[in-house]
C-alpha cells in the first residue's frame, strides 16, 4: 500500500497495483518518463470508409478517422510509447508523414493491423485511378511502422498518367523510414513503374511465422509495372523496388508478380540481406542477385 501523501520517486514497480475496469486485454499501462504517473495506453481504432456513424462491432461509435489517429499520436504526452492502429474495414490510402510536425520523434513504435481475424478482410486501398498517381501507403515518418493482418492493394502510380514520380504502387517507404512486413500482410494488385508492390528507400523488413499458412507470413502477389501507355523502359520491380536496405527474413512469399523490365519480383539497387534459420546467406544472395535482376524470376522465399 502506498500511503497518502508520501514521496515517491519511482512508481514503475507499482503500476501493477492500477487495475483496469475493462476486460480488454490489448490495453496497457505505462509510466510516463518521470516515473510519477501511470497512463493507459489504448488501441486506437480505425473505422471503414463507408461508416458513416454509430454504433458498430460492439465499439459503440468510438472509431475514428485515419486522420484523426494520426492527430491523437501527435498529441500524446508520452513519446515513448507503442501505439497500434486497429483498422476495422476498408479505408483509403493515407500517408505517415515524416519532418516538422509530424509524427518524428512522437512514439516509440507504431503498429497497423486489421481488426479482423479472417485474412484479407482489413484493407488499406489506393484509388487506382487519380490522375496525380495514388500510392495505397507512404511511409515517410522516422518512428518505426509495424504492419500485421492488412491487405495493401488499389495502388496505381504508372506512366500511364505521366507521373514524374512512379515509385511505390501499394508502399512507398520513404528514405528515413524503418518498416516491417509481418503475419498476414497482403499487399496485391497494385501498379507502379517502379516498385508496383512496395518502393523502398529506407530500411524494410520482410517476415513471417509459417512456411504454409499466408494469414501468418507476409505474401507480396499480383503486383505490376504494367504501363498501358507503352513505355516500359523503367518498368522494374513487380513485387519490391530496393533502393535503401532490406531484410528478408522468416517465412515471406513472393508469387506471380511482374516487372516488364527487370525484377519480378525484387530489383536490387540497394542493400540486401537473407537470413536463414537466423544465419545470413551471402552465397544464396548473391546468386538471387543475378536471378532477380536478370532473369526476371518470381521467387517464393521458403526461409
């Protein structure tokens, strides 16, 4: 018992004593940096596109807007949380920004993930058809983004519109970024000239947990640098355009993505780096290396 009045300079070995009402075991408790106080660290909730208000899932109306969870993370007291982004739907592409007023330096992690537990059902989804290119997500931001259950598809960012920049048709990983892939991400059907699944300039990390089971392994499928206009001379990277640093690690699957230059499923212009059962594999890589760039082959991961 702590007793009324008394000093106390430390209350992390306390916040055990703080009970929650609520049964929800996806909510935290965390000492603020001086060690003084206790908050509750929520999930925040992400609703569909098409609800339009109300009561839905049992949330009684306490979703909110993309927007309005980024603003919310902004504003938190304590950067040095992880907060998670549960989205319940389908909801328009969006952007993390990164640099002044943004969400740099404002928590110590961030997680995405769908709030559903069939496969597929959560989706982040670009237009497909603007005429200034539409990349499904953009990632610019330096706090590092986790993403788990959630299809990325819809993105369209091509030379059909005559874009100057095409790179990124569902992702678009920005240079100070630092994402990971994980259980159950999907991204599919997205187009770009450069990078039609994901474009990566900063760090990315591909993963997952199981060898045969896509709702727990990052799966990158039917991606394209399809260009109706006819020019194709850049058209690299079906599945990933590599130009920072990236991870490819666990159990990740690339499958029927299409690159009508180089690349079906990785071009490599950057760092990269397999793992296998926790060992690095130069050898492999470099002879992935050649296959990728040159031979244009769709490569299934089996780590």
């Amino acid at each position: 018992m702590i007793k009324r009045n008394s000093s106390l300079s430390d209350i992390t070995n306390y916040k055990g004593r703080f009970v929650l009402n609520s049964e929800d075991s996806k909510w935290n408790k965390e000492v603020y940096s001086n060690k003084k106080k206790v908050c509750i660290n929520a999930p925040i909730y992400v609703k569909a596109d098409n609800q339009v208000s109300g009561t839905k899932n049992g949330l009684s109306g306490n979703e909110v807007s993309i927007s309005r969870a980024k603003t919310l993370i902004k504003e938190s007291k304590i950067t040095t949380l992880n907060h998670e982004i549960i989205i319940d739907g389908e909801i328009s592409g969006f952007t993390l920004e990164g640099g002044n007023n943004s969400l740099d330096g404002k928590a110590a992690g961030i997680t995405i993930k769908g709030k559903s537990s069939t496969y597929g059902t959560d989706k982040i989804k670009g237009s497909g058809t603007a005429a200034d290119g539409n990349v499904a997500l953009v990632i610019k931001t330096s706090v590092p983004v986790t993403l788990q259950n959630i299809t990325i598809t819809g993105g369209n960012n091509s030379y059909t519109y005559n874009i100057s920049n095409t790179m990124g048709g569902g992702i678009n990983v920005g240079s100070s970024a630092d994402v990971t892939l994980s259980d159950g991400v999907l991204i599919t059907g997205n187009y770009a000239s450069t990078g039609a699944g994901v474009f990566n300039a900063g760090k990315l990390t591909v993963t997952g947990s199981s060898f045969s089971d896509d709702s727990v392994r990052c799966v990158i499928y039917n991606n394209d640098t399809n260009n109706t206009a006819g020019d194709n001379s850049g058209a690299r990277g079906g599945g990933i355009y590599n130009a920072g640093t990236l991870f490819i690690q666990g159990h990740a699957k690339f499958l029927s993505n299409y690159a009508h230059k180089f690349g079906g499923a990785i071009y490599q212009a950057g760092n990269l780096y397999l793992s296998f059962r926790g060992k690095s594999v130069n050898r492999i890589m470099i002879f992935m290396f050649v296959l990728i760039k040159l031979l244009r082959l769709q490569i299934y991961f089996q780590l």
